[in-house]
C-alpha cells in the first residue's frame, strides 16, 4: 500500500496507515481555533469530556460577563493543547 512510517502506531491504525501520516494536518490550527472557540478546541485536543463540561459554563460566562472570562477560557485551551503535544513527544 504505502510506504512505513517510522514511529509509534496510533490506536486503530496500523503504522503508515494512520490519518494525516500519524501527525495533525495542521499543527498549529488548534491554538488559533482556542482563540475563538475554547471549548471547541479542547473537544478537538484530545479531552472530549471537558469539552463538553465546558462549553455551557463558556457560553453562561460570556453572556454574563459580556466576554471578560473569555481570555480564562483561551489559556485553559492552550494549556490543554500544550499538554497534549508534550504528551506526544
């Protein structure tokens, strides 16, 4: 089929065969997609379940703070996103 990648398989896929070539499309995309949409982002970055806690509590800060929380939640997402690529490596 394709030529071997060298490096560890990702669960369900065998190596070589993993989407993207066992690394994100765009590495980069999900620290600028936390800038607009945080609980999106941490969904994305591999936690689904806080993502999911989260995103009510998002969207009830920016309605009744009128979006002063909002840079509390962007740093929670880089923060999770920065974990997972150090988990990686």
């Amino acid at each position: 089929m394709g030529r071997p990648i060298a490096g560890k398989a990702r669960a369900g896929f065998p190596v070589g065969l993993e989407p993207f070539g066992g690394r994100a499309h765009l590495p980069g995309m999900n620290y600028i997609l936390a800038l607009l949409l945080p609980p999106l982002s941490i969904f994305l970055a591999g936690r689904p379940i806080l993502g999911l806690l989260i995103a009510p509590v998002w969207v009830l800060a920016l309605f009744f703070s009128g979006g002063l929380t909002h840079p509390m939640f962007i740093l929670l997402a880089w923060f999770v996103i920065f974990e997972r690529r150090e988990r990686r490596s």
